[in-house]
C-alpha cells in the first residue's frame, strides 16, 4: 500500500498538554476524527469515572484543541475520537461501533503526553519544574572526550535485582538503586562494591540503559513479569514499574532524574535505549489517534513487520519524524540524557536521525551527545522507496557523528552469533579470522565497513542480544558444556583466557568500545540467548559471581585505564608488525604496541627499535596472563630492548617509555 502524503495534513504547532500559567492547552493531531472528547480525572485509577468531559475544537492542519482557564498540573486525562468507519481499517476491540451513524469511537491516552498513570492507561498534566530532585538545575554532564568513551550496558532491574547487592529492598530494581553510592555485597563493611561503586572502580564512562521508557509488558502496579521492556507504550514517560509509586505521574520522573544526577555525579554519562522501530502493540495510541498513518502497511495492507514485533513505525513520514527528533530532543533537555543507542536502527530512515543529530547539535553541549545504533532490521520493512533507511546499505548516508554496532567485529572476534557453535579468531579458529580481526584493530579503515571517521564504529563481542560472550565462549570450546563451564568454577582458564584476549581486542580497537555488564566476570545466561522475558534471576548481575571472579575484572580494569589514557588507540593508525601466521601483532601510534596471541604457544614479536641515542625503552604496561593464565607460564617479558615474548592465549601492551 502505497502512501500519499498530499492526504495527511502537517501540523507544526506544539502537540500534548501545554502548562501555561494561567491555564492548560491540549492539543492533539487527529486529521480523520470527525469528533475529540477529552475526559478528565482526579486520579490515575482505572476504574475510576471522568470529573469532567470537553469537547475539542478543530483549529488547522489536522490538529484539535481545547483551551482551559485551570492550571491542571496533576490532572489525568485521556481522548475519545469519533471516526467515520471508513477511515478505521483495524478496529480496536474495545472500540465503540454505531452502525447506524457509520462511526467507530476509541479510547486512547496522548502519545504527546510527558507524563502518565499506572499502566500508561491515562495521561497526566505534569509541572516538569516539580519533578525536578534537589541539585538538578545545578546537574551538568560530565566532560568525557569521544577518545576516552568506554560503554557499558546494563537494564535498571539487572543492575540491583540481586538480593546480595546491598541495595535497600524498596530501591531492588529501581531507578533510585542508582542513588545507592556505597552498596558492597550483602552489606559487608569495606566489602566487595555493588552497584554505582562497582562502575566507579571499573572505570568505564558511559552507562547504557536499555529501556527505561514506558513500555508495555510489565504490570507497572506489580513490577512483574521481568521483561527487557523493547515494547514502547508512551516514548515520552519513564517506565512506572521503576519507580517507588507507578500511580503518581511526577514520581517516577523524579525518580528517573534522581538516577541521571546520580550517574552524573559519579563521573559516568547515560545513553538511552530507544525503540522508536515499533511499539508494543499493533492497536497502539498512535494508530489510535490517526489510524493508518503512524505504522508502515505492506502491500497487502496488512502492518509491516520488519521489527519481527508485529509493526513497524514510519519514521520517513513528516508527523512521526518530527516526533522522533522532538522526542530525542526532550530527553536530552529535560532529563539531561547524554546519549541515544537506537534499536534496530536500520528500520529508521537516515534524512530523520540526520536531522536530529542537527538538532540536537543545537543544545547546550549537544555536539557531545553519542548517537548510534544497530544497522539492520530482523526482516523486511516497507518504507517509502524515496527515502534511505539506516541499514548497512544506507549507513554512509548517516552523519559522521552518527555511529553503529559492527557486527564485523563482533562476528570475527568470537564467531557468527547466528550460529551458536561456530567459534571466531579467540575460540579455535584464528587462522580464519586473523585478517579481518586486524581490520577490527584498525576501525576497518580503508575497507567497505569503514565509517566517515573511527568514531562511528562501536567495538563490541557482547550485548544483551545473543548469547552473551562467556556462553558463547563455552558453547564453542566445550564438546557439551556442564554448569561448572558455565559457572566458571571448572577447569576453565583458556575460556577466561579466551576472554581476555576478547577484551583486549576491543579495548585496544580504533572506534569506541562497548560491553555488555557483567561481561568482566563471565556474566552467564546457561546458553540462553534471548532472555528477554525470563527470570530476573537468570537476567540480573551476580555481585557474588563479580566478587569471585575479581581477576578478570582487574583485566578490564587495566584495559580501561590504558585505553583512557592512550589517545592512539581511539583513533591512531596501526601498522601490523611482523607474527607468526594465527597472531595480530600492531604497533599503535607512535609509542604503543599490542599482540593477541591465541594460539598455544609462546611467541616472540620484534618490537619497532627505539631511537638511538634516547633512553627510552619498551615496557610490558598491561599482560592477560595476570588475570588469565592457561598455562603454567611466566608472563610476557621483553629481551634484548625490541623482543616481546607473548605466552600462549595471551594479550599484551607495550608502551615505548
């Protein structure tokens, strides 16, 4: 089916509930309506009758309006929209049908709204100035160069859903955890750190948080079942079963500010999860309020369904791009958010995401806020063929500050993720994949997978998607893994070796890293790879298993810290140097060097000569074989000025001092 945008007016104007002063503006856009009744209500109680019903007015380009003398701050409301049947192809099952008139009547909340009750049944008038927590105007990002980005993803429940966190049992799973500074595990003085703490001493910069807008598949009022939350309901509104009271509309904002401030205060800026792709329902508020317009149809007529969800929204048409930037816009304004990670970002046209990195490049410190996302849809869409979507094909067309996930990299470094038992150059099968991990190293400069700068590819072997890197790693270098592989108390030092050598790789890539949490301590999921709707057991960060398996997080640690203090290795060439066939071997800038050697034996690289008549001198500055050792060796030693001895399945750093 075909789109004809001469049939859908363009409206301009502001759109949601407008606090003024001395009253309240509601505002919606709704072409086809042939009628809006806006219904009021004291509180966000589902079954609780409307205090008052008002009929809208129509006023230009599609848009309705009602004008109210009351300031409504704290007011719940949501629409009745009376459409001539004709104009409704999917009805609603709770839809109001008079045959007689020829009409359909639905109910809906405001997909403008910034704020909502329990459940997203109904909107709320809100007085954004009184969600703000105390220090918030006084909140600012920290200053944090693209060269020292490190990324670490995580999910608000899996962050303090253990019960051995320490957090306080009324924050477990919340967005006030994040509050929580000094948490260690089970609440042991000077013990082990949780939580904020935790992030603190791993050193990375920015916190990714995956969907933390209202979404559709948790009870808000029970916080049950645990779900990953890629179901958006409201994009505009945090998620109520995050907050300490789902009812009140202002609380879970303020709660959601709280967690940025805290975040920002600890040094640590936050991305934001976005699923502008689809939403959690065919019959969602969008289509409620224009139905047919803000979901792409196949040819068939029937919803497009390139997000494997049910639908696709239509980010190439002017109602719904204009949402999305203004959307984008908002958080980073109001909730201060410092970043945007777009779901299957390759749904998403490319004329919409470049005009909101111009836009948000007009903010106070916009030119800092990170975009990127993953360059690929799970099945075919439907767009309008006169626009580009963010796919692999159409990437380049993207603005050179906005970056992607490189599945090259990923695929290369710990095999195929389609294919659970296929291993990459760090799991058995380094002479495959040595070249492109080399290309990997270098940010893939001067191949097809190339970006306009090394800033747009995202390094990574692990996210919430897929299996995560210590299942993976188990499920390619064991015939038949057994839990203790799993648990990573077995005889497992070349997985842990494996790993490291992963970390070092991505670490130590041009670009900017990324990690799924937990992934310094074997993070573990049993070979699950699509735990979106599982237990929040199986889903959340084992703070004991982190306390065990503290070598490997000191690896990363290292890495971080080298990584952070070395611009090169964000953007410096890297000139390979002499190896033996299965080990990449990079001098990196002018004064560094790494070597991954997967292989089995000890291997000796010839390292660049130092200039004569300096007394500088190679130095081994970070060695895998500290956290990881698969044998009995020593670990890497230089001889004779220029000869760095790397053991077998290790990865080292020399630096020329």
């Amino acid at each position: 089916m075909s789109f004809v945008e001469a049939s859908w007016p363009d409206y301009a104007g502001q759109l949601g509930p407008q606090l003024l002063d001395h009253g309240t503006v509601f505002t919606i856009w709704s072409p086809t309506a042939a009628c809006v009744t806006l219904r009021l209500f004291r509180t966000s109680d589902p079954q609780e009758n409307p205090s008052a019903t008002i009929n809208l007015e129509r006023t230009q380009d599609g848009a309705w309006q009602h004008r109210s003398a009351e300031r409504l701050a704290g007011t719940y409301y949501d629409y009745l929209l009376t459409f001539p049947a004709s104009a409704v192809s999917t009805v609603p099952s709770d839809a109001i049908i008079d045959a007689a008139a020829g009409t359909v009547t639905i109910r809906t909340a405001d997909p403008w709204a910034k704020a909502s009750g329990v459940n997203g049944e109904r909107s709320m008038v809100v007085d954004l100035a009184s969600t703000n927590p105390e220090g918030w105007l006084d909140d600012r990002s920290p200053d944090i160069p693209a060269s020292q980005t490190v990324i670490w993803e995580t999910h608000v429940g899996d962050f303090s859903n253990d019960p051995h966190g320490g957090f306080p049992p009324e924050h477990r799973g919340k967005f006030l955890a994040f509050t929580d500074t000094h948490t260690t595990l089970d609440n042991q003085p000077g013990g082990f750190p949780t939580g904020i703490a935790y992030v603190k001493h791993l050193g990375v910069t920015h916190v990714q948080i995956m969907p933390f807008y209202d979404y559709g598949s948790v009870d808000e009022a029970t916080g049950t079942p645990y779900n990953w939350g890629y179901d958006p309901i409201a994009y505009d509104v945090p998620e109520g079963s995050y907050s300490t009271d789902p009812y009140d509309g202002a609380v879970r904002i303020r709660e959601c500010k709280a967690m940025i401030a805290a975040l920002h205060r600890a040094g640590i800026r936050v991305i934001m999860d976005v699923v502008y792709n689809h939403m959690y329902e065919n019959d969602n508020e969008f289509e409620r309020m224009a139905p047919g317009y803000f979901c792409r149809r196949d040819d068939a007529g029937g919803f497009a369904n390139g997000s494997g969800c049910g639908n696709d929204m239509a980010s190439e048409r002017p109602m719904f791009s204009r949402f999305i930037v203004d959307s984008l816009v908002y958080w980073a304004r109001e909730y201060h958010v410092d970043g945007f990670r777009f779901d299957l970002m390759g749904l998403l046209d490319t004329q919409t995401l470049n005009r909101a990195r111009a836009e948000l490049d007009k903010l106070p410190g916009g030119e800092s806020i990170l975009m990127y996302g993953e360059p690929w849809s799970a099945d075919k869409t439907n767009a309008e063929p006169s626009f580009t979507l963010a796919d692999k094909q159409g990437r380049k067309l993207l603005d050179a500050r906005i970056g992607w996930f490189c599945d090259e990299s990923r695929d290369s470094i710990k095999g195929n993720v389609m294919l659970e038992r296929a291993p990459g150059y760090v799991n058995g099968h380094s002479s495959e994949f040595v070249e492109l991990v080399r290309h990997a190293l270098n940010g893939w400069r001067g191949t097809e997978a190339q970006g306009k700068q090394v800033g747009q590819i995202v390094q990574y072997v692990s996210a919430h998607d897929d299996l995560t890197l210590w299942d993976k790693l188990c499920l390619t270098m064991r015939d038949d893994p057994a839990h203790t592989d799993y648990d990573a108390t077995g005889n497992v030092q070349d997985i842990l070796a494996a790993n490291a050598i992963a970390a070092g790789l991505v670490l130590t890539s041009a670009g900017l890293p990324f990690m799924l949490s937990g992934e310094e301590f074997t993070r573990t999921k049993y070979g699950c790879d699509n735990s979106f709707d599982r237990s929040a057991e199986l889903n959340w960060l084992d703070w004991s298993r982190a306390a065990r398996l503290s070598s490997l997080i000191e690896w990363y640690r290292k890495l971080i810290a080298v990584r952070k203090a070395h611009r090169d290795f964000y953007d410096g060439r890297r000139v390979a140097l002499d190896s033996p066939e299965q080990v990449i071997a990079a001098r990196v800038g002018d004064k560094l060097a790494v070597c991954a050697n997967p292989t089995t034996d000890t291997v000796t690289i010839h390292l660049p000569q130092v200039p004569t008549g300096t007394a500088q001198h190679w130095a081994v500055i970070a060695d895998s074989t500290d956290a990881a050792a698969a044998c009995a060796h020593s670990g890497a030693q230089i001889a004779s000025g220029v000869d760095l001895s790397v053991p077998a399945r290790a990865f080292v750093i020399a630096e020329l001092r």
